[in-house]
C-alpha cells in the first residue's frame, strides 16, 4: 500500500511526534472549552429589555428623573439598530458630560 509522503504509517511516529499531536489536541481541547464557556450563562438568567407596556407602568410610579427611555439605536459600525433602555439621569449625565468636553477642547 503506497502512502502519502506526508503521511506516515503509525509504527514509524516517533514518541516525540506523537506527544506533539496529543499535546496539539489537548491545546484545540482547552481553547474550545474556554470560547464555549465564555458564551454560555451559568446562572441560566437571560437579560431581556422591559417591553413598552412594563416601562410605562414603571414610569407612572416614579420621579421625573428615575424614568426609563427606551428607543432603537444603530450601533457605529452597525445597519442592525437595536433597542437601548436607559435612565433619564444617565441620559442627562452623559449629555452634560459630552457637553463639557466639547467646550473643553474648543477653548
């Protein structure tokens, strides 16, 4: 039976060659392991955006300032939108914050 040059029947690996390709297993192993560990959710709690009605029931019960927005956004980089939910303070914060660092660099 003729082989391929690069392929070498078993009895002629040598112990250096086959500890290598157990090692190079092991390695493709453990990085898979790793990546779908990092995308499961071990708690199995998903987050979910509150829907339109939950937010304006929210809204009704609390201050001005504690008011949740929602609207769509796309993401730069991005022609997906998607939905952003946010406080009214944090909205207010991030504004006042931009707006101090544009009168910062124009000065």
């Amino acid at each position: 039976m003729k082989t391929h040059p690069c392929m070498s029947p078993p009895e002629r690996l040598s112990s250096s060659s086959v500890l290598r390709f157990h090692e190079l297993k092991l390695a493709l192993f453990t990085g898979i392991l790793l990546v779908s560990a990092c995308t499961t959710n071990p708690t199995g709690y998903v987050r979910t955006l509150p829907t339109d009605a939950e937010v304006a029931q929210y809204n009704a019960s609390v201050e001005p300032e504690e008011r949740i927005v929602c609207r769509r956004e796309t993401p730069v980089g991005s022609n997906v939108p998607r939905r952003v939910c946010r406080y009214v303070r944090d909205i207010e914060d991030t504004s006042r914050f931009h707006r101090e660092q544009l009168k910062r660099v124009l000065r």
